[in-house]
C-alpha cells in the first residue's frame, strides 16, 4: 500500500508529498509524519490489506484535539490529507519504469489509481472538481543539484552532508592529486579543471545550487564572474564578512553593485557561529535547505 500526502495545511508533519510504503508483510519505507498518526495509519494501510481491498481511499487527519472528527493524536496543529493506494501485481511495470530513473516522469494518481504521464509541472499539482474527484500530479527524478567549488576540507564536509540529504554532488577543483577531493566518496561527480574555463566546463540547470569555497578569493572571484552569468535557484560564496567587502570594493568597479549582491548568498550559511568543517557544512546545508523548501512554506 502506498500512503501519500495529497495536501497539507499549517504545522503539519507531514507535507504534500511525503510517502510511504506497507507491505502485508511487515515492512515499511518512507514516512508520512511520524508519531502516534503514522502508527495509526500503518495499521490501517494493513487491515486494508489483508483485507484485499482493491480501491483508493483518502482520509484526512488534524492535529488538533478540539477537532470534532478524523483527530490525528497530535496536537501540533494543522491537517493533512492522506491517499491509500493499493499497488497490485498489474502495477509492477509501473514501478519498474520507475525504479529505472532514466529520465523525468510525472506520477499521477487518482481514486483510479497509479499512472505515469510524460509532461507537468515542475510542482505537485492536486486538483478536484465539483463531484470530488480528484488528480493528483508530481515530478519523480528531479534530484536538486549542487555544484561544489572547492574541493577541500569544507567541500569534503558539505558533500557528505548533501548526499544524504538527496542532493546529486558535483564537486570541482583546480588542484590535480588533492587529497581532500581523493577522499570524497560522497559526489556523485568530481572534476579538476581549470576555473578561468569553468563556464565553458559546466552543465548545469536553473534550478540547480551553486557553492563557491575555493582556496583562495581570487579564484573565488573568478568564479563568481563566470557563473553569475548563468542563471542559478541559488549561488552562495564561503568566506569571511571583511573578505566579502573587500570582493565587493573590488568588483564594484565593474558594475557589480548591491543589487548584484543580494542575489549572491555571502558570507554563506546560517549564522550559528560555527568552527569546525562539518559545523560550517551544517550552517551552509541548512541555508540550502531554507531555500529549497520555501516555495512550499509560502
């Protein structure tokens, strides 16, 4: 059975997209927010089960104790509304597409079940009409990408922090034999080339994340020149706040004023006073973090 988040509202937590998997048997991937709800809907996606119940039902669930009916046992507020998807043998080929992960699909479900189309949008679509029936749409495959500028220790720390996050790593350096970058088992991609040909080298997307945190600011600064050029769901740069001053005095002569730079995340990370690599690649993920997930705050 699949359990999915079809739509969330307030504190809710679990959010519009959020999945889980039950088998008869047992086991669980996934989740759907946790706590004393998702043990209660476990059970549920069980008994349908072995009750061999063949349709797609949905339900919603409020974290709210004054809420009169469909009380979650959470008090956090806000409400959630979950789909019970029975995946049947005729729905293998479906799944095996998509455990391919070859290219984009948009998963679609409705009260008919699970489907594959070829064309959506980039965020999940829910729509319903007067006689609530209801489509729900999202996009599978479309791993967040972050470029790492800077192979060293920093880089090392934040790629591992990335991976495990669910982002696909590229991380570039200009230093061949560097041991820092030698020791990254956790990018997806690493790349030593030269950083005055980084635009020409690099194949990147709108949405995708921009890490500059080189070795010294002038390959910063070279960096920054070329990859402004590009457009970027994010760009942040490592370093110190007088070493960002001293950048800005410098580039202003160019036409690099304070409009540019607000559109340039630096010094990079959340202020949490960090020391160490791995501190630094915390305050930076979080950052990234902020800004993936802010669409669906709003």
């Amino acid at each position: 059975m699949l359990l999915l988040v079809l739509q969330s509202e307030g504190s809710s937590p679990g959010r519009q997209g959020f999945k889980m998997g039950v088998s008869a048997d047992g086991d669980m991937q996934g989740s759907i927010g946790g706590g004393i709800m998702e043990h209660k809907l476990v059970e549920k996606a069980r008994t349908l089960l072995d009750q061999g119940h063949p349709e797609v039902s949905t339900m919603w669930q409020h974290h709210n104790k004054t809420q009169p009916t469909d009380r979650s046992g959470m008090i956090c507020s806000g409400s959630q509304r979950i789909a019970f998807v029975p995946l049947m043998q005729h729905d293998l080929p479906l799944l095996e597409i998509i455990l391919e992960k070859k290219t984009p699909l948009w998963l679609k479900v409705t009260e008919n079940g699970p489907s594959l189309t070829d064309a959506g949008a980039e965020d999940i679509t829910l729509t319903e009409n007067d006689q609530h029936r209801w489509e729900y749409i999202e996009q599978l495959h479309r791993q967040p990408v972050a470029h790492i500028f800077g192979g060293g220790h920093v880089g090392l720390a934040l790629s591992e922090m990335l991976h495990f996050l669910g982002f696909y790593v590229k991380i570039y350096d200009d230093r061949e034999a560097l041991n820092t970058l030698e020791q990254n088992q956790f990018a997806d991609e690493k790349h030593v080339v030269a950083y005055d040909r980084i635009g020409d080298f690099l194949h990147c997307d709108p949405a995708d994340y921009a890490i500059i945190m080189t070795i010294g600011y002038r390959n910063d600064q070279l960096l920054l020149r070329q990859l402004v050029q590009r457009p970027w769901k994010y760009i942040g740069m490592l370093g110190s706040a007088a070493k960002i001053e001293v950048l800005k005095m410098e580039m202003a002569e160019e036409g690099f004023d304070e409009a540019f730079w607000r559109g340039v995340s630096a010094p990079i990370g959340l202020p949490i006073s960090s020391k160490t690599p791995q501190e630094i690649a915390v305050s930076i993920a979080a950052e990234i973090i902020r800004v993936k997930n802010r669409l669906s705050d709003e």
